[in-house]
C-alpha cells in the first residue's frame, strides 16, 4: 500500500513514522513536509490547503491512501476532492470538519446528540459578549468561532481582557463562543471513526500553556503522555457510550459522515465529564506520545475507517511501556516565534535509547536543519513508567541545540508524582444539554 500524508508538522512526522513500521505499506510520501520527514521518505512540496493540487499529488503518485493531518486543508476541502477522485481518504470532508472549524456548529451538534459539554453562548457583538460573561461568571472563557491554531482561547477572570479578546474577535469579522469555566484535569482521546463504527485509540493529556504550572498563553501544545495511570477506568467506554458514537451517529444522520479522527478534548469535572471541544484531526503533540505506543499496523487502521471498514478491526495492541513527549519551541513562541536558527544536538538526542526526535518547524537550508516555526520539534521518550520516560525525553531535550528556545520542564511531572487530583464522580454523572 502506498501512503500519502498532508501536513508539515510534528504530528505528521508521527504518521510518517509509524506508517513506515507497518509491514503493508510499501511506500510513504509527504507534502509539504518538514527536514525531518524528508529524511525518511520522499517529500512533495505543495500548499496542503489546496485541494486540487494534494489530489493531482496521490493520483500521480498512484496512492492508495490519503492521510489529511491539519485542519486547514480539512476545512478546505482536501479530502472531498480526493475522495471524488476515487482515492480512499483518511479525513473529513469540509462540512463534517465543521466540529473543528466552528465551534458554534460543533455546539449544535452537541445539544442534538445529547453530549455533555459546558454550557455556552454565541456572541456577535460586545453586548452580547457582556451579557453572556455575566451569565456564567468568573473565570471567563471566551473561544473564537473559527479556526485559530489552539490560540483562539482566553481563560482569565479579568473581565476586561475576556470582553477585549471578544472584541478583537468581533474586529476580525468573527464571532466568539463564551462559555462556563470547567474545572478539573483535561484528557484528549482519539477516536477512530468510519462514519458509522469508533474504535478509540489511548487517551493523552497535553500541556496548552506556554510555561510550567499552566502559566502564560495557550499555544498548540507544548508537551502530552501516554497513557493515563490516573483516569478512571470507565473513561474511555464512557467516552465512546456518551461522546463519541452519539456525535458519529448525529453527523450520518445530518448526511454528513465523519470518517477520520474525532480528537475528544475532554474535562474531568466535578459535575462530570465534559467536552471541552472537538477537533476533526489528531492532535499535536499527543499523536507524538499516543503513537510511539501503537503496536497494530497504522496503515490497515487507517485504510480501514477510510473504507468503513473499522468494525472488521481487532482489539488494538499498545506498547506497555509509557510515552512522553516534549516540545521544544522557538523565541518568542506562541506570539512572533523566531525562525531561521540552526538546530544543533539531533543526533546526539536520538541515539539515548528509547528516545526518538519528531521535526515540527524545521527546513533544510544550506545543508543545515534550522529552525522554521514556532513549536519546532517534539522528543519523545518510551520509559518502565513515567518517571523513567521523563529522564528519557528530558536528557534528549538537554541534547538539543537551539538558541532561545523553549520548553516545559513539568510535562507529565505532577502524573508521575500521582498528584492529578480526579473529581469524584467525573465519569459516568448527568447529561446536561450544552446550548443556553
Ligand atoms: P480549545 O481550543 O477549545 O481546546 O481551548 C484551549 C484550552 O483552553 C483548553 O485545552 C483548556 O485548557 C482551555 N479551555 C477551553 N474551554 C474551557 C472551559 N470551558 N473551561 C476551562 N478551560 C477551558
Ligand atoms: N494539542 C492540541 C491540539 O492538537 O489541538
């Protein structure tokens, strides 16, 4: 089977990476890329937003398989013009990414399938926004509707700089989500779908802010591990019973199937679980953490919920041993990142074992792998337990040479320290509608 994998970021390289180990799969491809993908296989440059050329791309190519990794060529459109094309395609189509692009809409579809999320409000003007932020209180939560790279969010219990955020949104053309703050520790889980059937793959935590201890902006992701010693152990059937399969099910029944990944960000309240948004595609960087521990073929997976097939799976195998990955972003990330610097230490951080190195934001130039984005690789580390993977990844991070670079020093720390506090009765609680 011939691959062909869309996007230039780390969680591409994950794909890549772990498609290449499936013995089915006989040759990979990636477009754009990144200088680490193109170390491994042959990469296609192209703009992955534009559907016509990724299809002209896999029909060239002979693919027998389109992997779609971002959203913004999901919410372009990419796969639907693949999958005209007669190739099968791992990715929603434009309408069904809809859960992703819009929050609003992903509300909607929430309230009508009866999944618990927190309760919210659609603001398009200032007014609006005000009466929405007094209704549910501090702290305030306020979401742009669109697509905004996981930095679309204010959490703050300022009230100004919640209105603030909204009136930017409002700026742009846009509208905002505002909704009540969930408490309690976040888990994203993947869950396969070929529009009809799920089967979920490991659940992950990520760490959204730029510093330790939460601090600072939300960015795309800094860091994640995998699995969760800590969650309750009906997390995962709860998800699918009262999340998952009602959302898959509410989407064919709209006529618009969703095949790909329905990426659950999930809080574990004290009033329950809620979903704290979807997205249409794996997340970056838990598929660094979630897929360094898949055993079973990617490629057969994924085939399989590109052809509805997924039902026909068998039990998936995971590695027992712990993932943890760590980002290492550029100067200046999340706000006007630095780019263009030499990235030293890659070979000397691959060759601890159990340790592996996944490119985001890098490109070869002149010969050199430099810095070209803002979370510019992930190191990822398979330990015993936590603890072990921790030392792992951090002593490849320590390898790494990149001027004014960033990272996390507590990714996975208070979980390895068994200090992530579960709400009682956060799994399995009330079902609350999710629109006021
Ligand atoms: P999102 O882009 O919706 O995933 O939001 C980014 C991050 O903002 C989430 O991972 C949470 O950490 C935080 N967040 C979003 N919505 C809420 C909420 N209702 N309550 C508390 N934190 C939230
Ligand atoms: N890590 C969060 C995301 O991929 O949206």
């Amino acid at each position: 089977m011939k691959v062909l994998v869309v996007g230039p970021g780390g969680r591409e390289h994950a794909i890549v990476r772990s498609l290449l180990a499936d013995p089915y799969v006989s040759e990979v491809h990636a477009a754009p890329g990144n200088a680490g993908i193109a170390q491994i296989v042959p990469v296609h440059s192209l703009n992955a937003s534009d559907p016509a050329a990724v299809t002209e791309l896999a029909v060239r190519l002979g693919a027998d398989l389109v992997v779609v990794g971002p959203e913004a060529p999901l919410a372009a459109g990419v796969s639907d013009a693949v999958r005209e094309a007669g190739i099968p395609v791992f990715g929603p189509s434009k309408e069904a990414a809809q859960l992703e692009a819009s929050k609003a809409f992903a509300k909607q579809v929430m309230a009508a399938a009866n999944v618990p999320t927190a309760m919210a409000r659609v603001a398009a003007n200032a007014d609006e926004a005000a009466d929405a932020l007094d209704t549910f209180g501090a702290p305030y939560v306020v979401k742009d509707d669109g697509l905004a790279a996981g930095k679309g969010v204010v959490v703050t219990s300022d009230r100004g700089e919640a209105l603030a955020h909204a009136a930017a949104c409002f700026e742009a053309g846009g509208t905002v989500v505002i909704e009540e703050y969930l408490d309690g520790p976040e888990v994203s889980l993947f869950v396969l779908s070929d529009g009809r059937h799920v089967v979920p793959l490991a659940p992950a935590q990520d760490f959204k802010r730029i510093f330790d201890n939460d601090e600072g902006p939300n960015t795309g992701g800094m860091g994640a591990y995998s699995p969760l010693e800590w969650a309750p152990a009906n997390l995962v059937d709860d998800v699918i019973a009262r999340v998952a399969q009602p959302t898959v099910d509410e989407m064919a029944a709209r006529g618009t199937p969703f095949v790909g990944v329905l990426y659950c960000g999930l809080a574990l309240t004290s009033r329950g679980m809620r979903v704290i948004e979807f997205n249409a595609r794996f997340g970056d960087p838990e598929t660094q953490a979630v897929l360094a521990r898949l055993k079973t073929p990617l490629g057969g997976l994924l085939l399989a919920a590109a052809k509805c097939e997924l039902d026909a799976m068998e039990q998936l195998k995971w590695d027992p041993r712990t993932a943890v990955a760590v980002v290492v972003a550029s100067a200046n990330y999340p706000d006007a990142p630095r780019t263009g610097d030499p990235i030293l230490g890659l070979v000397e951080a691959e060759a601890i074992d159990g340790v592996h190195v996944l490119h985001a934001g890098t490109s070869l130039e002149a010969n050199e792998i430099v810095s070209a984005g803002g979370r510019v690789l992930a190191v990822v580390a398979l330990g015993e337990d936590l603890a072990q993977a921790r030392d792992l990844a951090y002593a490849g991070v320590a390898e790494i040479g990149l001027e004014g670079s960033q990272h996390r020093t507590d990714i996975a720390l208070k979980a390895s320290r068994s200090e992530i506090v579960v709400p009682a009765g956060s799994a399995g609680v009330d079902n609350e509608k999710g629109l006021l």
